[in-house]
C-alpha cells in the first residue's frame, strides 16, 4: 500500500468508530470538517519550533500532498531563516505574535518545548487557526480541557501527537481485540525507555519528565486498544538528580524521569506501562532494528505481542488456542511514520473525512500522566474524568 492508498484508506474508516451513549453525552459538540477549511486545496501549514523535530516533520510535510508550509517560526530567528532557506517556504518569523499577523494560514503545527505547548495553542486557536500539537497539547488537564472548548467554540480544531494509532500493526491489534481471538481480555503492559534527551534541558524541568515524553507513546497505543481509562495508581521519581544538557549546562531534575504507572480500564482490562530516562536500550532513542516486543496483550485463548515500539512497529506476534505456537503478523509498515500526524490531519481538512486521532483522546491521556503524579504525590488511587470515542479501529 503505497502512502496516498494508506491515507485515503484512514480517512475511509472514520465512520467505524464508535461510542456507548454515555461516553458520547460526556463528550462537547465540536465543528465538523464541512464547517473547518476543506476546499479540496492544499492546506496552508505554519510551523513552529524549528529544533530538531521539524527535522522530521518538514520533510513529510514538504511531500504531502494536501499540504503546503507557508511560514515558519522560531524564538531563535536564525532557526526559522534557515529552516525556511533548506524547504523553500516564503516567510520565517521570530515571534508567534508576527507570525499569525504574516501570511495566513490553516494550521498550526506546533513543534516547541512542551512547557509552551498550552500557551501557543491558545493563541493560534484564539486567532481561529486549527491546532496539530506535538505531545502534550497542554501542560494540565483543565488547560487541555479548556484548549478543546476553546476550539469548538473558535469553529477550528486541536488535535495531539503521537499518531500510534495510525499504524497498520494498531490497525491489527485492534481487530483482533475487536474480534475476541484473544477471548477475554484481561491484561496488558508496555515499556518505552532511554538514556535520556540531554540535548536540552526542558525534558527534566518542570512540566516535562519521562511520561509526557516517552511514556505519552504506550498510554495512547494501550488506551487506544483496551478503551478509556478509569483510574490510575502510580509511582514516580527520580534518580538522576543532575543532568548535563546541551543548552544549559548541569541542571537539576525536577520532572520524573522514572515513572510505573497502573491503569484500570473501563472494561475491567488491567494494564501496566513504564518509562524513563535511565533505561539501556542497544536500540536507543532511534529504536531503529528492535526486534524485540515492546508492549504485550493477554486474554483468556490467546495474546498479542507489538515487535518494536509503538511509533516504530515492525509486527505482531500473536499465539492463540488454534495456533499456539504463533506467528508473525502485520509485518508491512505501509507508509507509517511517528511524524505523519500533521500530514495525515492535512489531508482531513482537505477532503472532510475525519481521522483516527482525535483531540479527546489525547486529552484522556494528558489526565492519566496527571493522575499518575497525583498518585504518587497522594499515595492513593486516582479516579479520571474523562473519557473518548471507543474502540479506535479500522477495518483492514
């Protein structure tokens, strides 16, 4: 399946998801896509953050075929000049504010620190721009709650990395669930974990730490398999108090960055994920070559285990009764890659067909990463509020 079939063919499956009534009650109206910008043209993008991750981000951007990158911005001006110089875009800018008063544009796609993430959403969706937010979209769940309002209000859209459930091995593992080759399904667990991002000191300052960084990536894959989530016990800390960073030098470590987080779902599945940033890995922060499972599901007649991790799949293994030796399944990656989310959100607004990844969800996930360090501030298990469109599937 090459990438405009694999597109076309998310956009297909919007209608397959679904959602009990009491889900769908605590859930705000939003705009639908005939009410946000979709004339059949390309979406106008502005980007900005032009560190490292518009590296990856730019480049599929500048291939998307619903999508064109009108301007960029950076607090550092040499970034945004540069960047705009290496893909070609008309206007670079050193401040959102000049920014959104430049050239117009569709989309926000925001890509800076993740302690900036809440504050610039807002603007952009105050000046009545749709929102594409690298992970987290806020930095607490009421200003996650209030960045969702917001937009229905403003007419537009927010939606939020990672993009997990985009690929086909979700895809996969969703139908099997779905189908109960597992039976019963009664646990799950995922693990994601480095050496550390020490090439900038935001990751261990407050409002960052290993969750929202790592531990964001199984939290949506397992919420998007077993459904939402209704209470959280965790437990938190941290055990490299110093760290050297590449742009400031010895800090201290205030975020976690060792984090064991349980969750009981809806449906009584019980799962269990944990992340850091002290972790050996042969593979590292790339997880180019795992071969190895990431994040495991066990039911009564079978279990599934995702080869690779989550945002870097390569297959499932899945052993049931019938087959209980197993094998290997969804070993094609298709067209999938971490950083296609604002491309594939481009390509919604374009042609009015809503995708997998919705601003609910990732709000769901940003208050189990808050439960989780309330947990373990307060020693007790945490009770959630919010929930999302479930199950997440797509029928391939």
């Amino acid at each position: 399946m090459n990438r405009k079939q694999f597109f076309s063919h998310l956009g297909a499956i919007g209608a397959t998801v679904v959602a009990t009534p009491a889900v769908m009650a605590s859930l705000p109206s939003v705009p639908s896509f005939a009410e946000a910008k979709a004339d059949g043209q390309r979406i106008r993008v502005g980007v900005i953050g032009c560190g490292s991750v518009s590296g990856m981000y730019l480049p599929h951007l500048s291939k998307c075929a619903y999508a064109e990158v009108v301007s960029l911005c950076d607090i550092i001006p040499e970034r945004a000049q540069q960047a705009a110089a290496r893909y070609n875009v008309a206007n670079w800018y050193p401040h959102i504010d000049k920014m959104l008063a430049g050239a117009p544009f569709d989309l926000l796609v925001n890509l800076t620190d993740m302690q900036e993430h809440g504050r610039l959403n807002r603007q952009a969706l105050m000046a009545k721009v749709n929102v594409w937010s690298e992970k987290p979209m806020a930095n607490t769940y009421a200003e996650g709650r209030a960045l969702v309002d917001l937009a229905a209000k403003q007419g537009v859209r927010i939606w939020g990395a990672p993009a997990v459930v985009n690929s086909p091995q979700f895809a996969f593992m969703a139908k099997q669930i779905r189908e109960q080759r597992l039976g019963k399904v009664a646990a799950a667990h995922a693990h994601y974990g480095h050496q550390g991002p020490n090439w900038s000191a935001f990751f261990f300052e407050e409002g960052g730490g290993s969750m929202p960084d790592l531990g964001v990536y199984n939290i949506s894959t397992l919420t998007g398999l077993l459904g939402p989530v209704r209470s959280v016990v965790a437990m938190t800390n941290v055990i490299e108090p110093t760290r050297n960073t590449g742009n400031k030098g010895y800090i201290q470590v205030i975020a976690e960055d060792n984090a064991m987080i349980l969750m009981e779902h809806a449906n009584h599945v019980l799962s269990h994920i944990q992340c850091g940033f002290n972790y050996f890995d042969p593979y590292g922060h790339e997880g180019t070559g795992q071969t190895l499972p990431t994040l495991s599901v066990t039911g009564s007649t079978g279990s599934m285990h995702l080869i690779g991790y989550d945002w870097k799949p390569s297959a499932v293994e899945m052993a049931t009764l019938d087959d209980e030796k197993g094998r290997r399944y969804a070993t094609d990656p298709g067209a999938f890659v971490w950083e296609e989310g604002a491309s594939a959100i481009c390509e919604s607004l374009a042609t009015n067909k809503e995708p997998l990844i919705h601003a609910e969800h990732a709000l769901h996930v940003l208050e189990i990463i808050e439960a989780a360090r309330l947990s373990q501030t307060e020693g007790r298990r945490i009770s959630l509020r919010s929930s999302f469109k479930w199950p997440v599937m797509a029928d391939r």
